[in-house]
C-alpha cells in the first residue's frame, strides 16, 4: 500500500538522508586522500566526523520520536559520490582536480542543505518540536560547510587551477 500521510513522507526523508549520510562516510575519506590542499583535504576529514555527528542525531529523532525508518537507498547520493569519484579518476592530482571535488562536495552540500530545510519544515509542521531542533542543527552545519566550501575555492583553488592550467 502506498504511502500518503505527512509523517509518511518524513520517515521516507529521514530514512532517504540516512543512507546518504552514511554513504558519505564512506566517499569523504576518498575525497580527502583525493585532495592535493591540505587545508581542503582536512576539510573533508573535519566534514566526515560531522558527518557522524550528524547520524547520530537522526538515530536522537527516530528515538525521540518513536520512528522507525526505512531501509532504502539514496539515489540522489549515490550518484553524487558517483561523480566525486569520476573527478578523481579524471583529473590528475593538483588544484584542478581540487576544484572538481568543490564542486563535487558543494552538489552533496546544496542536496543536504535542501533536504535538511524540507526536514526542518516537515517536523514543525507535525509538531515534532526535538525532530526539529535537531535536524535544524544538521541544517546549520550543512550550509557552513557549503560555505567554507566556497571560501577555500575562491580564495586559493580555484586560483591555483587557472595558474594551472595554462
């Protein structure tokens, strides 16, 4: 029987953004070993333990809450950490292929960042107030990943792919 209520459509979000957390924990330690910058590649080291972090506060929703989630597959994340892997596989080591993982890593972030604001929306709205403030914090750190994100490829990579690439 197909799903139709809105806390229908939570748990199939909140178990969607599970199996993506948890296949980033496998993709980011490719992504820092990736990295030529250090500063990037710590980056992605720092983003993988909050990255457990945040799994750990799904697993405070569901038992906060007294949800059960579903065992699916995210797509969406998959093929995201599809295309972070072909960055590495195409591009030699150097800032080039560090600004192919920005923007890699920026695809997951803006995808989290958009499923985490749904979340966030979908909880008030089914008065899960402790569902809400956490995955509220999640969205937070998401956005200041994104954004760090765009500090290290405007301010050195993506000077360092140009100079590279003539």
């Amino acid at each position: 029987m197909p799903a139709k209520t809105l806390e229908d459509l939570f748990i199939h979000a909140l178990s969607d953004v599970y199996s993506a957390e948890k296949q980033l924990t496998k993709a980011l330690p490719k992504m820092a070993r990736g990295a030529t910058n250090p500063e990037l590649a710590a980056a992605f080291q720092t983003h993988l333990e909050e990255t457990n972090g945040q799994i750990e506060r799904i697993d405070q929703v569901v038992e906060a809450e007294g949800l059960k989630l579903k065992r699916i597959k995210c797509a969406a994340m998959e093929g995201l950490v599809e295309e972070g892997g072909e960055v590495i596989e195409e591009f030699e080591k150097g800032p080039v292929r560090d600004a192919g993982l920005i923007a890699a890593a920026q695809k997951v972030e803006h995808y989290e960042i958009a499923t985490y604001g749904t979340l966030c929306a979908l909880a008030k709205h089914l008065g899960l107030k402790t569902a809400a403030k956490l995955l509220h914090d999640t969205l937070l750190e998401e956005k200041a990943t994104d954004e760090k994100l765009t500090k290290f490829a405007q301010a050195d990579i993506n000077v360092a792919a140009k100079a590279a690439s003539k």
